[in-house]
C-alpha cells in the first residue's frame, strides 16, 4: 500500500491519501477534501 502525502487546502496541515481514495478529511482542521483525477 502507497500512501501519497499533500497538504490541506484550508489549513496548511500535512494529509495522508490512500491510492484510489476520493474523498480525504484533514486530520487538523476536519475539512473534508474531493480527490480528482484519481485511478480506480
């Protein structure tokens, strides 16, 4: 399992995305970020 690092729009905070993942919640700030141009 690959985990891909980005950080949070709203926050700045680091955030951890599963590959295939479409949805991710900041574990900081609790936005919740749409993942687009993801592979199924």
């Amino acid at each position: 399992m690959k985990i891909e690092k980005t950080v949070c729009p709203y926050c700045g905070a680091n955030m951890k995305i599963l590959p295939g993942q479409k949805h991710a919640e900041c574990e900081y700030c609790g936005s919740s970020v749409v993942i687009t141009g993801v592979e199924s």
